[in-house]
C-alpha cells in the first residue's frame, strides 16, 4: 500500500515510523513533513491547507490511504473533500470536527446530553458579559470559540483581567468572535483519554499527561505542550468508566441523533475532581505531544487499525498495547513560546544512536544536504519507554545530554508528579 500523512509535527513523524512498521505498506509520503519523515519516507513540499494540490498528487502517485494529523486541515474539511473524490482518507469530517473547531458547539452538545463539564454562559453582546463578569466569583474563565491553537483561553484572576480577555477576543484577537464563553474554574487534574472510533463503535487509545506550560512547575504560559507521559496517574477502572458513561458515550450518541458520524481519534480533555471527570474540551485528533508519547506502546498494526476504521470495522480489531511507562521530553528553541530562531545546525543529532524502546521524533526541523536544522519552536521530541518513569527520564535525560544543543531548552521536571 502507499500512504500519504498530512502534517509537519513530531505526533506526524510518530505516526509515519509506526505506519511504516507495517507490512501492507510500501510507501509513504507526508505532506509536508520534517526532517525527521524525510529520512524514512518521501516529503512533499505542499502545505496542508492546499487541498487541491494534495488531490492531485494522490490521485496522480496512486496513494491508497491519507491519515490527517492536525486539527486545521480537519476543521476546514479536508476529509468531505476527500471523500467526495473516492479518494480513502482518515479522520473526522467537518460537521464531526466542529467538536474541537467550536468549543460553544461543544459546550452545548454537553448541555443537551447532559455531559459533566463546567458551568458555562454564552455572551454576544459586551455589556451583557460586562454585566455578568462584574457578579462573578474569581477565577473565571474566558474563552475565544474557535481555533486558537491553545491560545484563545484566559484564566482571569480578577475583574481586569477577565475584561481585557472579552477585549481582545471582541476585536478580533482569534479571529471575527460574535460569542464569548465564560467557564467556571474547575480546580482539580487534568488528563488527555484518547479513543477511536469508526462511527459505529469504539476502542480506548490510551490516555497521558500533557505538561502544557513553558515553565518548570506547570507555571508559565501555554504552549503547544512540553512533553507528556503513559499513561495518567489518575487512571482507574471506576474513573475508566465514568469516563466512557457520562462523557464519551453521551457524545457520540448525541452527535448521532444529530446526524453526525465520528470517525477519527477523538482527545477528550478532562479535569479530574475526586474520581470524576468533567470535560473541558475535545480534540478531534491525537494529542502533540501524547501522540509520540502513547504510539510506541502500540502492538497492533496501526494501518489495520486505521483501515478497519475507514470500513467502519473497527469491532474486528482486537488493539493491543505493550504494559511499560512511557515518557516524551520536548526540546524547544531557545526563547518558545515566545521569539525564537530558526535554521540553526542540530549537529550532533547523527551520532546519536538509540537503543531498543528509545525514540526520537522530529517537530520543528528541516533538513539540507543531510544537515538538520531547526524549523519551529518545537524542536525534537525524547520518547522512552520502561517499567518505571524514573527509568524512561534518566534515559531521556542521558540523550538530550549526547545530543548538547546549545540552542535548545527543555523542562527538566516533567512527569515530576510520577517521579518522586
Ligand atoms: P483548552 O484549550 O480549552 O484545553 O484550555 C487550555 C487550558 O486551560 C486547559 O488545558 C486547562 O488547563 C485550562 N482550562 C480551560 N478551561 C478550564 C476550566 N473551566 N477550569 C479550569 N481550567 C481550565
Ligand atoms: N498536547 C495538547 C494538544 O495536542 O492539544
């Protein structure tokens, strides 16, 4: 078979290296990649918005399967346009994506179906959110609807913060907003759960820990996320099934009695409070950087996994996982989330040579006449996995110090509450 991966990301070089375990598979192009893809597979230069293009490129190199990896592209439609010309592509179509591309369309599909999430108002007008904000309890929570590549959310500590949030959101900060959400504040632990679905069934895929903040201590500003482990700390068969009763069943049910079907991996993001869940947002994708933090733990094929969800025959699939721990440290550039430089030489990243249940994974790089370089603010990704945390990290950490990237920086401390 010949597979075409859409996306540049280390969750993209994470899916390629699995696909390419598979015996069914030939060939793989990614659209565009990184330097990472390219050494195993074919980059092609076009960018994932360019659907037109990518159809041609499909349709002209016999491509059998595409798997999406980011949310854009998905929200945008990329798999309706798919679709439409026979070509078999996997992920959620466009009315199924609004669960991520939307969070009111989100919050009230947990309103109608009665799903746990946050006690939440929707506001078009500012003095009617003025108004409100100016009775409530702080911290509140202030959200942008759309795509805002993590960014559109404010936790408000006091009445300034949350009005200059409804500002810049109003004028246009994440793109035109007609609606502002406001969120209660749930204080409790957050967990990435991950499931795939063929639209008539499902399968856990694992769930992980993000660290999203820049700073040591889960302190900082948001990023994309600075590394993640496998699975959650907080995992357990009674919250297992709470989680599938109250959050993930309710949603696809409801989407069905609505019309749509969910086909793709779906990441609910969850806060934990006392062994229950509440949703605080859904993903309608794999998580970055949970993605190369759960992949190597798979046994099962993952193309038959992703064939058997694209012929809506996901129950003939048994998916099994390896037991270990796994770990993932990001390397980001120098001065991430903020300003940072790009194409500068990784030059010891040749020499490095991984032993079994140690990966590498590429985000930000690009490669030139065998040389990478750094392409991004998300640099490289560490992945190990072990019988214990501890183990995976001192691994990782002996890495990163082979690797001695003076232009890197990374969070010494993640998976700090596992690791003691
Ligand atoms: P989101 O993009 O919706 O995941 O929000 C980004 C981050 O903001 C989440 O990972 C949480 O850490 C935090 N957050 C969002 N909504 C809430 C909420 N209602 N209560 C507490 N924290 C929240
Ligand atoms: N790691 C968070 C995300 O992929 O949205």
């Amino acid at each position: 078979m010949i597979i075409g991966i859409i996306g540049s990301g280390g969750r993209e070089h994470a899916i390629c290296s699995k696909v390419l375990k598979s015996k069914k598979v030939n060939k793989v192009y990614c659209f565009p990649g990184n330097a990472g893809t390219d050494k195993i597979a074919t980059n092609i230069d076009l960018k994932v918005n360019e659907f037109n293009k990518i159809k041609e490129f499909v349709i002209n190199n016999k491509i059998d399967l595409l798997i999406v990896g980011p949310e854009n592209p998905l929200v945008d439609g990329i798999v309706n346009y798919f679709q439409d010309a026979n070509i078999k592509i996997f992920g959620p179509d466009k009315l199924a994506s609004q669960l991520e591309g939307s969070k009111i369309f989100t919050k009230k599909l947990c309103e109608k179906f009665k799903i746990p999430t946050a006690k939440f108002g929707i506001f078009n007008k500012i003095e009617e959110v003025t108004f409100f904000l100016k009775n409530s309890k702080f911290p509140i929570v202030v959200k942008a609807d759309g795509l805002a590549a993590g960014k559109g959310v404010y936790i408000c500590e006091n009445i300034n913060e949350a009005l200059k949030a409804v500002k810049e959101i109003f004028e246009g900060k994440f793109g035109l907003a007609k609606n502002i959400l406001v969120e209660e504040f749930l204080k409790g632990e957050e967990m990435s759960y991950f499931i795939i679905s063929d639209g008539k069934t499902f399968k856990k895929f694992q769930t992980a820990q993000d660290h999203k903040r820049a700073l040591e201590g889960d302190k900082g500003k948001n990023t994309g996320g600075m590394g993640a482990y496998s699975p959650s700390r907080l995992i357990n068969k009674d919250l297992d099934k709470k989680i599938i009763e109250k959050i993930i069943n309710p949603t696809l049910k409801g989407l069905k009695l609505m019309g749509i079907e969910f086909k793709g991996f779906l990441y609910a993001g969850l806060m934990i409070l006392e062994n229950e869940p509440y949703l605080i947002e859904y993903n309608v994708r794999m998580g970055d950087p949970e993605c190369q933090t759960i992949l190597p733990k798979l046994k099962t094929d993952i193309v038959d996994i992703f064939l058997a969800c694209c012929a809506n025959k996901l129950d003939s699939i048994n998916i099994e996982w390896h037991k270990e721990k796994s770990l993932c440290v990001v390397l980001c550039s120098k001065g991430y989330p903020n300003k940072y430089k790009n194409n500068l030489p990784i030059k010891n990243l040749g020499l490095i040579q991984l032993k079994k249940n140690e990966f590498i994974y590429h985000a930000g790089t690009k490669a030139y006449n065998n040389i990478v370089y750094s392409n991004g603010g998300r640099v490289l990704n560490f992945v190990v996995i072990s019988n214990n945390f501890k183990k995976s990290k001192k691994k990782i950490n002996l890495l990163i110090k082979e690797l001695d990237w003076k232009n890197g920086y990374y969070r010494k401390d993640i998976g700090f509450k596992v690791i003691k």
